[in-house]
C-alpha cells in the first residue's frame, strides 16, 4: 500500500500520516516504511543543529503500522491508542534514514486490540515496543 491506499484504509492525514508504505505479509504480520526527508513539523527544535525524530513519534510510526493489520475493520473507525509498554529506545533516527518496521497482532478482543512492533534502520534496531488499540 502507498500512501493513497492508507489513506483510504486509516483516518490519519498529512501531517500526522507517519506510514509512506505498508504490506500485509501474512494475516497477523505486516510491514511498513517512513522515510525520514528533514522537513517534518516534529524536527523543528528536535535538535538544533542535530535533528533527531522524537521517540514518541517513533512509537506513532510504529502504532500506524499496526493499524494495517486491523484490515477492513478498521473502515470507518477511529484507532484510539489506549497504551504503550515495554518501549525501548535503542539507537537514534535522523534525517536521510528509512525506519523499516514490522509488528503482528499478539491479542484481539473486540474493540481492543494488542500489537507488538519494532522498527530498524539498515538493519539496526532503533524502537520496539507493546500498543493496543480501541476501534471506536
């Protein structure tokens, strides 16, 4: 999916769409993509001089993501983000990179829904971490 398709799959829109692509590859699994151009509203002050993406725009990166995951069911609903655990934070993300990010549905209880994901540049693991989600 581009950009186009998520916006026809999730209520996100410019600038909060953190997602540039995404794939379902298997029915509990999918995979997602933002490059990081430089511009963005969340670098501005986040450093002068060293941009650098703010974690908790990485833990939205990962959270959008995981949207894709819900599927049709997601049509029409908002995916209120009702927790975040276990985050870790382990290297930084800066301008020029591409956060590569997978997660999988770990529990489902409608409306609830429970995700683990993890994002990495060129094959280094920055963010992971536990979100669950409210269809409303």
């Amino acid at each position: 999916m581009n950009r186009d398709d998520l916006k026809k799959l999730m209520p996100h829109r410019e600038p909060m769409l953190l997602v540039d692509e995404a794939s379902l590859i298997e029915e509990n699994r999918a995979v997602g993509k933002y490059s990081i151009k430089g511009d963005e509203w969340f670098l501005k002050g986040h450093f002068p001089g060293n941009p650098v993406v703010p974690g908790v725009v990485l833990c939205e990166m990962l959270a959008q993501t995981c949207c894709v995951l819900l599927g049709e069911i997601i049509k029409g609903r908002t995916p209120y983000l009702t927790g975040i655990n276990n985050v870790k934070l382990k290297n930084t993300v800066h301008p020029g990179e591409t956060l590569e990010i997978s997660c999988s549905i770990t529990k489902s209880k409608a409306p609830f829904y429970f995700s683990e994901a993890k994002g990495h540049v060129n094959g280094k693991l920055c963010v992971s971490g536990e979100f669950s989600f409210a269809l409303v």
